[in-house]
C-alpha cells in the first residue's frame, strides 16, 4: 500500500517531495520497503508504535522537522499509506491548492474516497457504506467553476486522510475541510482487500478502523442501510453533474448507475 500510495502522488502534475513517518513498524518486508525508500533518497522519519489514535496527531513533529529545514513553510500534504491517487486526474494537487485558496474558511482539502468499486466481498462492505454514505455520500455536492473549470465538492472534517495543509499551519487530526468529487477523488485501498494478512492480525482496532480483526468481527455482519448516494459525472456536454448513484447487494461489487426515477 505504500509503494502505491508514493506512485499515486508521483504521477501528479505538481511535484512532490515524499517523506515517511513510520509508527514503529516490525513487519520485515516493511522494513524492507522503508530501506528500499531510503535507498532512493526518500526520506523517513522512524518513530515509535503509537497506542492510542490521538497519537497520530504526533506526525506533526515530522512536519516540523522537514520544515525547520527549510527556509520558509510550504503547503503540504499529510495522508495515510492506504490512500491511492491513482485514479485521480493529475492535476488534483492544484486543484486542492486552488480550493485552498478560494475557500479561506477551510483548513484543508483532499478527495473523496471512491465507493462505487468497493467489492461486495470486503468483509466489512456494508458498514464502509453504512458510515461514508451516511458522513459524505448523502449529502448534495457543490459544483462550482474556478479558473482550472468546474469542481465538485463537499465542506466536511478530514482526519488523517490524504489533505493539503496550509503552510505554516501544525497539522492535527479532523480539520476543517474541502473533499473533492470525481474526476479528483482517491481509492482507499483497505477496502479493496478480502483476506487476512499481519496488520489485520496485529493492529490495533483503537487506531485501525477498516482493516483489523477485533473490527470485522464486529462490523461484518451489519446490514446494508442504504440503496442510492448522491455521485458527481461528466455529462455529454462536458460539464460536471449530481446524480444518485444506486448501491447494488450482492453482486461482486457496488455498481453505480444513473437513476431515471429522480
């Protein structure tokens, strides 16, 4: 998940220097993978193991460090390895820099986390679609036109979750922000997986909300509550458009399709 999260941010118009903040990570191919990083010039930063989700707000003393570095803060992105911007356009990071400077109410802005592709056998499908449809997915976007064309959006809190931060400005976790629709939005690749593997066995459900074992027993078995959610698409002619996208049980994933019925 990291190596696809760095090549997502890589193929991004803007440039990006990456740096990594490692919560204590013992796994050995995931050591392995921090040298190879390391190897490459990207720089990590290795902290201890963290307990408690409030802990994560710790990532700001790599922020610090990167910048006490540094002449002078820039914008910059905090995100979670599992957030993968290879499905968005390439221009996304200046259209969240944009966003940024437009919206002078909102301390950042990132993308909404794809559902229509999530497949129906994640073992925790249900209550992902359960939870994000009933935070973001039901509520009516904006669509408004800027100076790079239209842009779709919604105001909610991001917490760790891949965001442009404003220079200067200490990160923390649930920050007032901007969550951008289609064509800029993210894959969170957690939801992608059906199988067990070690961070499901060993992450803590404090901190690990998708992918850890107390978690799916608990959530698996939650009945789906919602049959539609409010998507953003291009139209034939080119310009942006709200529709109600309809949540499809049972089959081998969640199809999104225009509803005809209003």
């Amino acid at each position: 998940m990291l190596r696809r999260a760095i090549a997502g941010i890589r193929r991004m118009s803007q440039p990006t220097d990456i740096v990594v903040h490692d919560n204590g990570s013992t796994d050995p191919e995931t050591l392995q993978i921090l040298d190879e990083l390391e190897g490459i010039g990207v720089r990590v930063f290795r902290m201890s193991a963290i307990i408690s989700a409030d802990e994560l707000n710790l990532v700001d003393r790599t922020v610090q460090a990167y910048f006490a570095e540094r002449a002078q803060p820039v914008r910059y992105v905090v995100s979670d390895c599992d957030v993968d911007l290879s499905v968005a356009d390439p221009l996304a990071l200046q259209i969240y820099d944009l966003l940024l400077d437009k919206l002078k109410h909102v301390e950042c802005v990132g993308p909404m986390l794809r559902i229509s592709d999530i497949p129906s056998n994640y073992p925790l499908y249900n209550w992902v679609m359960n939870r994000h449809i009933k935070l973001l997915w039901s509520k009516l976007p904006t669509i408004e036109r800027t100076s790079m064309g239209e842009v779709a959006f919604q105001l909610a809190r991001i917490d760790t979750t891949f965001a442009l931060h404003r220079a200067g400005e200490p990160f923390r976790r649930l920050k007032t922000g901007a969550r951008v629709y289609e064509p800029f939005e993210a894959l969170h690749l957690d939801w992608y997986k059906t199988g067990d593997d070690i961070y499901t066995e060993t992450s803590s459900s404090l901190i690990s909300h998708w992918d850890n074992k107390v978690v799916r027993s608990t959530y698996q078995a939650e009945a789906l509550e919602y049959d539609r959610y409010y998507a953003v698409r291009k139209n034939d002619n080119g310009s942006l458009e709200v529709y109600q996208a309809t949540v499809k049980s049972g089959d081998s994933q969640l199809n999104a399709q225009r509803d005809h019925n209003g």
